[in-house]
C-alpha cells in the first residue's frame, strides 16, 4: 500500500445527520459540532441543506447556520433540492452547492415529490446561478446502488443521470448508497464503469450502513480507485424515506482505517473524537461510532478516551 494519495473525506454529518434527527438540534449546538469538525481539520462538509422547513423543520435555521460558520480551512457546502434553495444558498455565503437527485423515480418522487425529468428541468437554472456567482456544483446520484422502492437500479441509469449533471457544468459527482443496498463486487463494478465513461470527473462515494455493509464497501472503493469518501461524525445520519434508515460512517472509524493503512486524511483523529464526543452529550443518545468508544492505536491515548466514555 503507498501512501502517495491523500483521501478526502467530505463530512456530512451537519447536514445529513441533523436533518435525520428526530429533535430539531439548536443551531448554535450545530455550529459548536462544525467548529469542532474545523478545528479536527475537515476541509470540506455539507453544512446545511436549504430546504422547506415545512418538509424538513430541521433545517429550518440554515441560513443561522451558514452565517455563523468558520470561514477559513474548510469549504461549506450546503444541499439544494431545486433553483429557491440554491439562491437562498449562495446568498447566503454557500462555497459550493450540492444537488440531489435519485437515480429511481420511485425514490426521488418519494424524496421530493418530483420525477426525475422534474428534477432535471431546474438544473440548467441552477448551473447558471451558480456560473453567475463563481461557485461550483456537486451533483450528488441518491440510490445509485438500489432503490427501496424499485430494488436494482440498472447502471445506465446512474450514468444517464451522471451525463446530465456533468454535461451541464457539475465540478463532480456523488454516488449513495442511500439504502445500504451496496456490496464490494457492485461498488467496484459502478466506480470502474464511472471512471471509464467519465475519466475526467471527480467523484465521491457515499455509503449508509443499512445492511452493514457500508466500511466494506469503503474499502472495495479505495481498490478500485476512489478516493474521496462522505462519512459523518458519530455515524448519524440516514434517509427519511428509507425503511428502519441506519446512519452513515463514523467519520472518526473512516480516519482511523484510512490512516492506519497509510493514508492521508488531514484530519486529527484525536480532536475528531473529541468533536464525536461532545456530539453525543449534546443529542443525548449514544451514537453509533466505535472508535469514540476505544479511542485510536496508542494505548494511552485509549485508556483516555474510555476514561472520558465513562
């Protein structure tokens, strides 16, 4: 293994985790976690979401969020569901812009009360605002790899849905596993099938941990090429639309298996846990991290951790 590439990992849990919260988290406990996420070294999250607060009243102070932000060493990136929620974004200081849109008509209707073609009709509206206004767009494929409601998601679906965010302008792309319908054999086969068709585009996986499956399709990725992962402190997270949704990664048990391989995150595994910790106390639940729990190889360094567990 060399430890020539670094890996990036774009922490979600502000955004992600937040919005699936069943208690509207206030907003300046939410900012007290991003400024922690900072501070551990994490250079790019989806911060926020700009959504109806009648659909999603957990995101209902994104524009507080966006506000009160660290402004240096990490680019904010808040998600967007259609052109209303992408300028209320960018003029509320966003740094780049992330679209969703399913890879399944049965999910996205379900996710947005809206086909994909609907979805597809705002894109060349946002592309420009966001031209206008000097800021990249991430178009991320929701159920890429399986649909709650369809099942299998034929490849040339998430490459369609791909083509039509490149070809409008998209600086780079996510594929969900929004279901945690993912093995290793199906990542590897849709990351090598992206990278032969869209050479030039960077890419990001995003995998939930439904069926507990999730790190070890982590690692198929990072074989197969990858190496810009999603992944949110704690393991919070999860898709309202998915029956029994578990959470995302825990970005401190991505760190610590990507470091400990030989790679380069950037991030301190240390204050991450710290910021993993402090997360708990404020939802009041134990999460569903490990290595908050263990703490990393260095014996001292874990009894501490434990120490501070109990």
């Amino acid at each position: 293994m060399t430890a020539a590439r670094k890996i990036r990992i774009r922490e979600v849990g502000p955004r992600d985790g937040f919005q699936s919260w069943p208690e509207f988290v206030p907003t300046e406990r939410k900012l007290e976690v991003i400024r922690l996420l900072v501070e551990a070294g994490v250079q790019e999250m989806e911060t926020t979401s700009f959504v109806s607060p009648k659909a999603i009243p957990q995101m209902r102070d994104a524009a507080e969020v966006l506000a009160g932000v660290p402004r240096t060493g990490c680019i904010h990136s808040p998600l967007v569901p259609n052109l209303k929620g992408a300028t209320l974004a960018l003029d509320s200081g966003a740094d780049k812009l992330v679209v969703v849109i399913s890879a399944s008509d049965a999910h996205n209707v379900a996710n947005v009360r809206r086909t994909i073609n609907e979805s597809l009709s705002d894109l060349r509206a946002i592309f420009e605002l966001a031209r206008q206004r000097g800021k990249p767009v991430v178009g991320a494929m929701a159920v890429a790899f399986g649909c709650p409601y369809q099942g299998d998601v034929p490849e040339d679906d998430v490459y369609r849905l791909a083509d039509a965010y490149i070809s409008g302008g998209a600086a780079s792309v996510v594929l969900a596993d929004t279901t945690g319908m993912a093995t290793p054999p199906r990542v590897i086969r849709l990351v090598n099938g992206f990278a032969r068709r869209f050479p030039a585009t960077p890419y990001a996986l995003h995998f939930h941990n439904n069926r507990g499956t999730a790190m070890a399709n982590l690692y198929a990725a990072l074989e197969a090429g990858a190496d810009t992962f999603d992944a949110a402190l704690g393991g919070i997270g999860g898709c309202p639309n998915v029956p029994q949704a578990a959470g995302n990664l825990a970005t401190e048990d991505v760190v610590y298996m990507l470091e400990d391989m030989g790679w380069d995150t950037g991030i301190d595994l240390m204050k991450l846990i710290t910021a993993a910790l402090r997360l708990e106390a404020i939802l009041g639940q134990t999460l569903f991290g490990q290595v908050m729990k263990s703490g990393p190889r260095d014996p001292k360094l874990a009894a501490a951790v434990c120490r501070t567990c109990h």
